[in-house]
C-alpha cells in the first residue's frame, strides 16, 4: 500500500506570502532560500490560482518548523578565512578562522557528529583545528613528500596550501573543503 502524507496538494499566494513574512524574509532572501529567482516568488505571491510543485512540501514544512529556516542560514564572515567542510554535496560545516589571531568559529548544519569537521566538540581551539587540517592530508613524514609536493606545486609541508590544491580529498572518502578567502 502506498504512503500517503498530511500535506496539502497546493497553496496560495497568501499562503507563501504569510510563511515568508513568519520567516523574516524579503522576497529576495525567499527566492534565494527556495533557490528561486525573485520574479517567480512575485509571481507566486501575486497568483489567484493555486500553486503546486515542490514549493508546497517546503512550505508545508516551514509552517511547522520555522526555524529550520535560520539554522540552514550562513553565517556573517568576520573572520580572514573560512573553510567548508563538505559531505559530497552537503555542507556539513562551516568553519572560519583568523591564523594570526589563533581564532576559530564553527557552525555545524547535521547533528549527526560523523559528519561533523570536529566530531563532538562544538567549540574547537586553533589546536583542534591545527590536527583537523592535518588530518585531511598526506602526513608529514610520508616517504618521498618532497616529490609530492613539488607534484602539487607546494613549496614546504603546510596543510592549508595542500588542502587548496586538493580539497582536503582522501582516498575512498566522500568528503572534501571548499576554501575561501
């Protein structure tokens, strides 16, 4: 027998306007979030008939839990680096760092700590951070590393820069960090 769910077949532009307003959201910030253009959430609000598709599971959603809205929302960059720690393509955590200052930030999007940068730890210090970097690279004392790193164009061991050029991928691991500057 098929599953059948309490959501209903559509809404309407009061409907999505009401759960966008509940959100704190521009029109803008709505489309961005429901990966929409602006346009289609105008006209989405501005429709008389009902509207089906996907955004109507979303939105059925977010009326029951609205605050899957904001622990799904980045966080404001205020440090000099930030790193993305990814489940293919997942985003499992965001981590921002100031090296000269020795200062990390996390924000961690699954609950599960395996797919988390730093596990159980919530908090990381800029030593746990230090080994989280190593971990995703060759180790230092790999035979031949001076070969490998002359390969990847990396002029002395530093786990940052090999993470740039290999995204921090292991072998048989799905995992990888995306980086910015």
């Amino acid at each position: 027998m098929a599953k059948e769910y309490v959501i209903n077949e559509s809404i309407n532009g009061d409907d999505l306007r009401r759960l966008r307003q509940l959100l704190g959201m521009t029109q803008k910030e709505f489309a961005v979030f429901t990966n929409a253009s602006k346009r289609t959430v105008e006209n989405w609000e501005s429709k008389d008939e009902p509207i089906k598709g996907p955004i109507v599971t979303l939105v059925e959603i977010l009326r029951r839990h609205p605050e899957i809205a904001e622990k799904l929302e980045t966080p404001e960059t205020r440090l000099k680096l930030r790193l993305w720690y990814m489940y293919e393509d997942m985003v499992c955590t965001v981590i921002d760092v100031d090296e000269p200052r020795r200062i990390v930030r996390i924000r961690n999007y699954l609950d599960d700590p395996l797919f988390r940068a730093f596990g159980k730890n919530t908090e990381p210090g800029f030593e746990d951070y230090e080994e989280f970097l190593k971990s995703r690279c060759f180790p230092e004392t790999r035979d031949k590393i001076k070969l490998e790193l002359k390969r990847l164009g990396v002029p002395f061991y530093d786990p940052i820069l090999i993470i740039e050029k290999t995204e921090g991928r292991m072998a048989d691991d799905k995992f990888w960090i995306r980086i910015e500057r």
